[in-house]
C-alpha cells in the first residue's frame, strides 16, 4: 500500500490510474494525428482502447478532453459506447457536476443521435432539481433544454 497524506492506494490501483492516464495521453496524440485523416474507424479506435474507463477518465482534464475529441469525430458507434458506459456509471450525478465530466455529457447532448439522447434525458431528469444549483449543472440543463424542450415540464417549479 503506498500513503499519499491520509489517502492509503493499492499497488494495483496506483498502477492501473497510472496506465490509464498515459493511455489516454497516447490516445490524444494519436487521434489528433488520426484527425486530419477523418476516417470512422480512427475514430473508434481511442474509444475501444479506454473502454470501461470513460466515466473514471471523464473525470480528469486531459483525458476528458480527448473523449470529448472522439465525440466529436462523428462516429456514432463511439458516441453511443460512451454515452451507455457513463450513463450505467454509479457515478452519473458525480459527471453531472464534476468541472470536466460535464463537458463530456454536453457533448453527448451536442453530437448524440436521438436514441443516446433520448437515454441521457431519461438518466438526467431525476437529477433535474440539482442541476441548478451548479454552474456546470445548469449547463447541461441549458443544452438538454435546447436539445429537448419536452424535458421543460420536468424542470422544478420556481
């Protein structure tokens, strides 16, 4: 066990974050060379490597950035692999308010097909009432709204 302060790491753990953190930095700078090339599969290739991480990853600037990155590729198989994993995460509402997870989830809102987007409004609405109370909240809600003005009757009145 290594002790960082008050917080106790297994070796295990300490190593896999620390795989997956240079694996997601890898993948950053091979996707923006896979960029320019603007092919699907390039695209699906980053998501198929931190598959099973997305909600864990969404979580840190960096490698929230590079996911966000192959949302925006286009690829719906890769937007629609990132919106189940994060929207089966016991960790939803912590994405939801976190300072870089929540980028993650407007992008979904932004670049999903309807049926991600139908399950990211059924995952969201019950967290509606707290949504406000954040700025990252809020702008989620601002995105599902313009995305999905039906969710407006589920907003908490004032």
């Amino acid at each position: 066990l290594f002790r960082s302060g008050s917080a106790c790491i297994g070796r295990r753990r300490l190593i896999s974050l620390a795989v997956a953190l240079a694996l997601a930095q890898l993948v950053g700078q091979v996707h923006a060379a896979n960029v320019a090339r603007s092919t699907t599969r390039a695209s699906f290739l980053p998501v198929q490597a931190l598959r099973g991480g997305f909600a864990e990853l969404s979580l840190q600037k960096f490698s929230s950035n590079v996911i966000e990155k192959c949302l925006k590729s286009g690829d719906p198989t890769a937007v629609a692999v990132v919106a189940n994993e994060l929207t089966a995460s016991e960790a939803f509402a912590t994405l939801l308010h976190d300072p870089f997870a929540n980028y993650v989830i407007q992008t979904l809102l932004t670049v999903g097909k309807d049926d991600v987007v139908a399950l990211l409004v059924t995952k969201i609405t019950p967290h509606l009432p707290t949504l406000r109370s954040t700025l990252y909240g809020k702008r989620i809600q601002a995105k599902l709204l313009k995305r999905c003005p039906a969710t407006k009757a589920a907003l908490p009145q004032r």
